[in-house]
C-alpha cells in the first residue's frame, strides 16, 4: 500500500509535560495514522488539574491526536446562553466501579510485535500500556489457539482421549510470542495488569465432531477433564510468572452449537454450560489454589446472553455461586439495544459484566477488512464504548493488539482491522483511530473509578453529545464526550462551578477537573 507523507507533524497545545506529537500520515483522502518506528514515537501524559482548572484532551476526524489544553472553571451562571448542551454532573449518584480496558495478546499480535526491532517493539509496548501511553490495564490472552493463529491447536492433542490429560504443556507460541509479549507489558505498567485466559477450542478428541471447526459439543465422559484442562493452563502461566485474573466458559460458544464460524470454536447449550460449570469446572477452581479466579460466562454477543445466563441459572442455580462475571462481545451491538445488559443481571447485582471482544472489519459484506486510517471506525468503538459503560459494563476490551497490514496473520482467513498496524519491513507500526478511541478512556479512566449521573439539557433541535463521567480515586472528575455533529460549545456543570468548551466538529473530548469545585 503506497503513502503520501504529510509535511506537518502536529503539535500539541498548551503542554505542561514533554509529549510528543503524532508523526501524522494521510494515508487515503482525509484519512491520518500516526507513524512509530525505531526512532519516534508519539506519547501522552495526564496532568493534573489544580483547584478550579480543568484539562482537556482532543481528538478529532480532522487530525487532533490527544490535543491538550488548560482552562479556568467558572462560576456557574444559569441565565446564559452560552452553550446548545449542558451536561450536569451529580457526584453523588454512584454506578459500577471500573475494571479497566486493553486487548487480546494473540499469537498473530505477539508475532507481528515480535517482527519488529527490540527498540521499535518496546515503542509498542509502551503506547499501550505505559505510563506515557493509552495505559491498558488489561489483556486477553487464548488458551491454545485461535482463528488469529498460523495454524489449528490446543494443549494436550495426543494422545487422544487422555482424560487424564497426561501430556499437557504449553506451546512454542506460548514461549516464543506471547508470555514474553505479555511479560513486557508488565515491566511497563505502572498498576497490575489484569489477564483474561479463554479456550476457543480443546483438543477435537474432546468434542462430538472430533474437529476444531463446525458444529461441535464437549462429550459428556471429558467434562472433567475439560475443567482440568483450565486448570493446567493456570499452573503452567503461574509457572512462568504471569497469573490469571479470570477465565470465561469458552468462546463464542453459539458459533459452535450453530457452526456460524469456520474456525476454532466449541458449542454449548445453556443447560450442559450450567452443569459443566455446577458441577465442573465451579469446584476444580474453588477448591484449588486459584480459588479467588473470577469466573465469566458467555462471552459471546448481548444478543444470547438472557440464553447463556438467564436460562442456564434457571436450569442449574448452583452454577450462581461460582460465577463472577458476565463477558460481552461487540458484534451483533448495532442490532442488539444495550438495555439487554442491564436487565440480563437486574436480579443478580453482585454479578458485573465486561466487554471482552471487539474488532472492526469482520462482517462477510465490508469490502474493506483493514481501512487504514479510518476515522468511522475509531468513532464506532467510542459510540459502543459509551454505550456499554453508560449500561453497567465495568470494563471494555479490543481483540488484537496488532496486526499486519493485511489484518492477519490468520489460519482461517479471517481478517480484521486492528488499533495499531504492523510494517515490518519498515520497522514501522500505524496507530489508527481506534487506538486514540481507546485512550481516551484507558488513559484517563483508572481502575476503581466510579461511574456518576449525568444529565444532559440541550436546545429543542440541537444534537446529544454523548458523555459519560467517572470519579476517580484520585479525587478527580473525568467527563468523555462525543460530537458526531458540527462545532459545538458545551456546558459542563458541576455544583456551583462550569467549565465551557468548544468542541470541533466529529471529535472525543476528555476533561478532568478536582472533585472539590471550590
């Protein structure tokens, strides 16, 4: 793919701290990346507000990337007319507590970071998950392999029918890609990264199709040794020192019991999920020593959750004491309405959700799987985003980390776009819009933030910002808003104080400002 340098770098405004503006590239039309390589890299850091300030960082179709200024909060005054919305922000009224957000570390993600050189792959690790990056505090990382591997495989192939799962050890993927991938992020990150571990799918000796694709179930006789099959891949992680935060109930599992995919999958019906998990896969991790593991089902799209939670609990209520969470993927959000999320657990609050899986480019019908640049891509994720954490979800995670410029390496074909973009015959990577979508969440919302009320009021025609607010533990006020529309000033209020911000058209706009006012 061929590439018109853009003679200008963009500067960031108003910084206190040395950041380092994107080295922008227009790639199509209107359409920028921000290019890293062994010698330059983009970074971001937050300052905090002093009492009575704010700081906002822009990002925006046009080509801001994480633009900061500074302002003054005012006194507020309600005869004004200064804004088309206002956003009133009620401290007092508290939600779910935030998780956090970050990626999956497949085997074509740690394999496209492995293809760079040590300097440029540590520019990489660094712009996600350190301390002058987007600040993921999260991964996701497959148990055996996935459609985003070079070929098929699980742990303990052969001999076949090993109940006793006699052979299981980890793979050359495991030790060459993806712990050291993930072992480098730890050296980055300034808080505990929080791992994700999910089979797409075991051994085919295990399944009824005895295959990796198609339609498929776990046989009766090696549900068991399905449970201890998890369990070995948290003694082999913990092995290696990189410890498991949670596991979910197998990927996707209605692509196995419908054969929707043609990759690696496992189908399970509501009612065999519950009793797995009963009487299982609950009691091999209680009684362990990984007993504080969360456990999440599903994992699959809002549209089959009341199926996978609902239904499976009214069928087996004893799977309730050994459930956690519920994960969520993005794919079917455009179809499905969010208020699913809610009522799907309004009985069971001790229960929170977590969105585990999200990618763009992957319906059969996009002409494009990879859009280099594409600025409706990053906005789709903030729109989803939003949405999600406006609905109880505790936490957002994207699927690759990386990928190549083709969207693979992938066994099955199955190519998608990916935050970042890996050239490595350039030694060069391509942060696209989503990446910046992602940060302005990662960034500046912690793990421990609160969800707060937010109330918009806005002229009778005027177009919603869409917004959501935390409190953090830091005793700062974070707001994230959207304008999909043209410029705008927005109004937010707090107490007895605003803060008025002009916000260009089609941008993400993160403010902070202290909790106290005065």
């Amino acid at each position: 793919m061929k590439y018109s340098l853009l003679i200008c770098v963009f500067l960031v405004s108003c910084a206190v701290n040395a950041d380092i503006p994107c080295a922008a590239r227009v790639v199509k039309s209107n359409f920028i990346v921000c290019v890293c390589n062994s010698t330059y890299c983009d970074s971001i850091t937050v300052d905090k507000p002093d009492s009575g300030n704010y700081v906002t960082y822009t990002s925006s179709e046009g080509g801001l990337r994480f633009e900061k200024s500074q302002g003054t909060l005012d006194n507020y005054n309600h005869s004004s007319t200064c804004c088309s919305v206002t956003l009133d922000i009620d401290v007092n009224t508290k939600y779910q507590t935030i998780e956090g957000f970050g990626g999956a570390v497949t085997d074509s993600a740690a394999m496209n970071w492995k293809s760079l050189s040590e300097t440029t792959q540590q520019f990489l690790i660094d712009s996600y998950f350190g301390a002058s990056g987007i600040e993921y505090n999260m991964i996701r990382v497959p148990i055996g392999g996935t459609d985003f591997s070079t070929h098929p495989y699980a742990y303990n192939e052969i001999p076949e029918n090993d109940a006793k799962l006699s052979n299981f050890s980890l793979t050359f993927e495991d030790y060459e890609f993806k712990i050291p991938l993930i072992k480098k992020a730890f050296e980055a990150s300034k808080s505990p990264i929080h791992l994700i571990a999910t089979t797409w799918s075991p051994p085919p000796w295990m399944k009824t199709n005895r295959a990796y694709t198609g339609v498929s179930h776990l046989k009766t006789e090696f549900y068991q040794t399905y449970a201890d099959y998890h369990y070995k891949f948290l003694e082999k992680y913990a092995e290696v020192g990189v410890p498991i935060w949670a596991i979910t109930t197998t990927n996707e599992p209605i692509s196995g019991a419908l054969g929707v995919n043609a990759f690696n999958t496992l189908g399970w019906t509501a009612s065999a999920m519950g009793k797995w998990i009963s009487e299982n896969l609950g009691p091999t991790i209680r009684n362990s020593t990984f007993k504080n593991l969360k456990i999440l089902v599903a994992d699959d799209q809002r549209i089959v959750l009341p199926y996978y939670f609902n239904i499976m609990l009214n069928e087996h209520p004893n799977a309730l004491q050994y459930i956690d969470g519920i994960a969520v993927h993005y794919y079917s959000d455009f179809i499905t309405p969010a208020i699913i999320l809610t009522e799907v657990n309004k009985n069971y609050p001790h229960i929170f959700i977590i969105a585990t899986e999200a990618c763009e480019g992957s319906f059969k019908w996009e002409r494009e799987r990879v859009s280099f640049g594409s600025w409706q891509r990053g906005r789709n994720y903030i729109n989803d985003i939003i949405e999600d954490l406006n609905h109880n979800v505790v936490g957002w995670m994207d699927w690759n980390i990386c990928l190549n410029q083709q969207g693979g390496p992938t066994w099955a074909e199955n190519n998608v776009d990916s935050p970042i973009l890996v050239n490595a015959v350039k030694d060069e990577f391509y942060k696209q819009p989503m990446f910046y979508a992602m940060g302005h969440f990662s960034k500046f919302i912690p793990r421990g933030s609160r969800r707060i009320k937010v109330t918009e009021k806005k002229f009778v025609f005027e177009k919603s910002v869409e917004n959501v607010a935390f409190l953090t533990p830091y005793n700062t006020i974070v707001v994230v808003m959207y304008n999909d529309g043209y410029e705008k000033t927005v109004r937010i209020k707090f107490q007895d104080k605003q803060a008025v911000i002009k916000m260009t058209k089609k941008s993400i706009t993160t403010i902070i400002f202290p909790n106290s006012a005065n």
